[in-house]
C-alpha cells in the first residue's frame, strides 16, 4: 500500500474487527499496532476503536489498547436469553457484559458500546425486553440494535444449529423492534440513522444534529473520508470512486502477500450514474432525506420512475415526496433501506428472483 501511495498515510480512524480482535493477546494486538504506526501518522484526536467478546476481554487488553490511542471499545451482547445464545453460540452471562464495561469506563474508555440484535432463533419479545432492561442498567454511550440476518446459503455460517422455522415471525420481528426502540428512547437514547442509538451528548448524536453524519462499511461516523483502507481476510476498501473486497481464505491471503500482491478478489469502480446515486442513498441513510434541481448534478433521467415506485409508501405515512427531494417521515425510518432501494438502478437491473443477502426487516 505504502508504495502504491508514494505518501506517509494520516490515519484519522481505525477500527480492529468484525471478529473479535480481544482472541489475540494483549502482546500481539500491540505488535500489530505498532506495526501500522510504524509508517502512518495518527491524525490529532484520531478515532480509535475495537471490538471486543465480554468473556475474553481482560483488564490487560482494555490497558495495552487504551495506551495506544483506543478510546472506543463496543461489545458484542446479542441476547441474554441462554436459549438464544446456545443458538447463535454466543453464551455470555450478564456479569462478564458488567465487569467488561466497567473496566473500559474506569480506565479511561470515552464511548462503551454494546451490540444487541433482534429476530434471532427461539428469540421472544420478554427476551428483548429483559435484555434491553439490562442494557439500559449499564448506560452504554452508543447502542447498535441491528435485525438479524438469516443466510442459509452461506457455506460456513454458523447458522446450523436451527432452522427457519425456530426464527421469529415478521409481525413478532417487529414487535421486538418496536419495544426495544421505545424503551431505548424512553431510557433518553437518540435514533442515529439505521440501526443505531446514542445518549444526546454523543460525538454521533451531535454530528446527525449538525447534519455531519457520514456512514461507511463499518457503520456511522462522524467524520468524513473517502479513503479507507480494509486490511485482513474478507475486508473491503472504499476509494470512493471504487470498492474493493480481499480474498476469504487467510491460506491464500498469505500467498498473494508472499508474492507482493494486493490480496484483493474482487471490485467495482463507480461510474458517473453510480457516484449520483451513492449520494442520495447516502442522504437518506444518514439525514432522512435528499433534494435535487431539475438537470443539477444530482438529477438523473430515472429520478420520474423511482418517484413513481416510492408513491405507496407515501400513502403509507413513510415518507414527504417533492418534485425536487424527498424526506422520511418518523414512522418511515425503519424502512429507509427500502426506501434507499428505490434509488438502486443496479438492483433493479438484475435478473429476477436474484438471492438479496437477507430481509430488510
């Protein structure tokens, strides 16, 4: 990358995961560190975060980390269901998720965040309901709620353990949503985008009031950039003007190193049509909203048709339709992944009944 570049990298964020980068030693996740740094300037109030498993994460790895510049860590809890964690194997009782939130907090962590999901296998809402009571005890900074995603054709998932059948219904996959976000917004959490809650004093609650939001592959940030650099097995680089994925096998990760190449299998540069419509998805995601002037920069010649497709979910109260925009009402919000479909000409274009990675809702 370094050669490739001709430049010393100014790294304004850096996230350790998905996967659990606590499974290394507090030893090597330092070599590893200080290896990038090595040849890359940290930017000044650069954000540093990790994802870390509540059952491993000791004391060690949140000092050593948080030595090296880390201030965020977020935690992966799902459920605190034994059924449901047996199911997903993710057994985790509520005291390791406590002990591994204090710990952060008292050596200094500036945002503790805890992943929960909702629609999981043999999940019912008093699950939801007890693990959001829990959660809201701790008083993480930021919450992720995410709806699960089933991908049965997936080799090597980890989704053999149950079946479609043992999933939640959709009307009871939305009466979980529905709970959780009111007793998070009851609890003084703020709906950030997709997905995502954070107390009102958050970095990501001020950055969508200022209209500053900005998402990328690993979710919601607060600052902007349009260079990011995914390192590891199966990671993905975005150029902005193009994406890029690296190979899934680490046996062949190795080889392509070895060989002084980029490990990269697969990619996609983005023509003119497609940065237009990587904006307005990017509105809508992250302010509920989008505009554009009549053959302005961001109009294009289907902008009539996807008016036309949204109509039903305007009669449905989910969203404002404009000659020149058009906003998500409050009751939209959680469709907005539909909604942002809409704008997704390439979708559109493929071949009927092509498998989608899974359910919107």
């Amino acid at each position: 990358y370094l050669a490739l570049l001709d430049e010393t990298p100014i790294i304004s964020e850096l996230h350790l995961g998905g996967g659990t980068p606590t499974f290394f030693s507090p030893e090597n996740l330092q070599i590893l560190i200080d290896g990038i740094f090595k040849n890359a300037h940290k930017a000044k109030n650069a954000a540093l975060s990790y994802e870390g498993h509540p059952n491993n994460t000791t004391k060690e790895h949140l000092k050593t980390l948080f030595e090296l510049g880390f201030n965020r860590v977020s935690y992966g809890v799902q459920d605190y269901n034994l059924e449901v964690q047996k199911a997903i194997h993710r057994v985790q009782p509520f005291e390791n998720v406590l002990n591994a939130t204090l710990n952060a907090r008292e050596i200094g962590y500036t945002s503790v965040g805890h992943d929960l999901i909702y629609g999981l296998p043999f999940q019912k809402k008093e699950h939801v309901i007890h693990t959001i009571k829990q959660t809201i005890a701790l008083k993480p900074d930021r919450i992720a709620f995410y709806s699960y995603a089933f991908v049965p054709w997936i080799k090597g998932n980890g989704q053999r353990g149950f079946s479609q059948d043992n999933l939640p219904s959709p009307d009871e996959k939305r009466a979980q949503y529905e709970i959780g976000k009111k007793m998070l917004e009851d609890a003084g959490y703020i709906e950030i985008g997709m997905d995502h809650f954070a107390l009102a004093s958050d970095e990501l609650n001020i950055a969508m009031e200022t209209k500053k939001l900005h998402r990328n592959f690993m979710g919601y940030s607060s600052s902007s950039t349009q260079a990011m650099i995914g390192l590891g097995v199966s990671s993905i680089s975005d150029s902005w003007y193009g994406f890029s994925q690296n190979v899934k096998s680490i046996t062949e990760y190795k080889k392509l190193l070895d060989q002084d190449q980029i490990p990269v299998y697969r990619g996609h540069l983005l023509n003119n049509e497609d940065l237009i419509i990587r904006k307005h998805i990017l509105n809508l995601m992250c302010h509920f909203e989008t505009q554009w002037e009549k053959n302005g920069e961001l109009y294009f010649k289907e902008i009539p048709d996807i008016l036309i497709s949204l109509k039903e979910m305007e009669e449905d109260g989910l969203l404002i339709l404009e000659s020149n925009g058009i906003s998500v009402t409050e009751k939209g919000r959680p469709f907005v992944r539909n909604i942002c479909m809409a704008f997704d000409l390439r979708l559109k274009r493929k071949k009927p009944n092509t498998q989608l990675f899974s359910m919107t809702i």
